[in-house]
C-alpha cells in the first residue's frame, strides 16, 4: 500500500509556512513504514530536533482506479479516519532551501500515526467535518472541510492521474493552520467531530 499526503490544503496553513496557496494539489508519498497503528508511540527520532504534529483527516481506498473522474471519486472510499502527518521541520526547511525533495523531512519511519476509521455515512456532511488535535488536553490544532482548498474527491481525481489508487491506500489530506512542536512525554490525541479515533505519546 501506499500514502499520499497532500500538501498545503488549507489556505490559513499556507500562510502560517510562508508559503504560496496552491493552484493545483501538491502532494508527496510515504512509505507504508511510516504508519504507527494502534495508538503505539512515536519514538522522537535523534536526526530532528523539531518534529511537528500536523493533524489530518484521512481517506481508506476501497478499491483500484485510474483518472477517475471527479463525479465518481466519492465511490472510492468508504471510511475516514485521523492521522499525524509528522514533519521534521528542521530539515524540510534545509531541504526547501536547497531545492531538494522533502523525503528525508516527512517520510521516516514513524511519521504516519494513524487512528480508528469511521464509516463516511456515519457523517452528516463530507462537507463540513470537524476534527481537533489536542497535546497534554490542550486543543493546539482545529479544522473544518469547509475549508479545504482542494475536496476529497478533487484529490482522489487529481492524485489517480498519476498513480493508479489501490485498496487500502491512504490519503491524507492536509492540515489546518496550528502546526507545532512535539516533546518527549507529550499525549496527543484526534478527534473528528467529538469522536477521539487516536490516542499517542511521544516517547
Ligand atoms: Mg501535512
């Protein structure tokens, strides 16, 4: 399986990383590697010494497809679930500044927590879903869809016309603005609506 993440999918977090708002997606992969399943801790890499939580919703692929067309993308999944999208922030910025692919930054082992999934029709509006991370109880990061540059089903067209989705592929979908620093003892919990589906610390 694989995971994209999408990048910059909410203007207020573009802006707080100096960053353009895209035109079209921005994406990157992970590899499977990087998931932390179960509420099993994340082990604070020694290569970073700035790891930040980027809460994200995430979407499960039910089945293959290639360009699909946006009017049928919401067939593709299913279920939805919250994960981290850890960045080591520190070295995506040296990477940034040499032009140099963000790999190193966002796909080490570990970086990809991922929760508990919903059932999509549990949902009253894909449209408008909340979600939060807390850190120690204290809410530090808190979107809605509403605000969502690019849809769920905008993504899943644009990400299939250059890899083929498959069952069980993950999709992040990007993160609001309140990005931050982790620590070593740190509980980080995720929410949507006011469903906890992860529950973590770092270690
Ligand atoms: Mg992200």
């Amino acid at each position: 399986m694989k995971i994209i993440c999408i990048g910059r999918n909410y203007a207020e977090h573009a802006k707080e990383m100096n960053a353009a708002v895209p035109t079209e997606p921005v994406f990157f992969l992970k590899p499977d590697t990087a998931l932390i399943k179960d509420d099993q801790p994340f082990y604070y890499p020694d290569f970073s010494k700035e790891i930040h939580h980027e809460v994200e919703l995430v979407l499960k692929i039910n089945k293959a497809g290639k360009n699909i067309d946006p009017a049928f993308a919401h067939k593709y999944y299913d279920e939805i679930g919250i994960g981290i999208d850890f960045t080591a922030r520190d070295i995506q910025a040296k990477c940034k500044e040499k032009g140099l692919p963000w790999e190193k930054a966002k796909a080490f082992d570990g970086s990809a927590p991922i929760g508990n999934f919903i059932q999509k029709k549990e949902l009253a509006d894909i449209a408008d879903i909340n979600f939060h991370l807390t850190v120690n109880g204290k809410e530090v990061q808190k979107g809605t869809t509403k605000d969502l540059l690019f849809s769920f089903d905008a993504v899943i067209a644009y990400v299939s016309k250059f890899f083929t989705l498959k069952t069980g592929d993950l999709i992040y979908t990007g993160t609001p603005e309140g990005v931050g620093p982790v620590n070593i003892g740190d509980k980080l919990e995720a929410y949507i609506e006011n469903k906890k589906l992860l529950s973590f610390e770092i270690k």
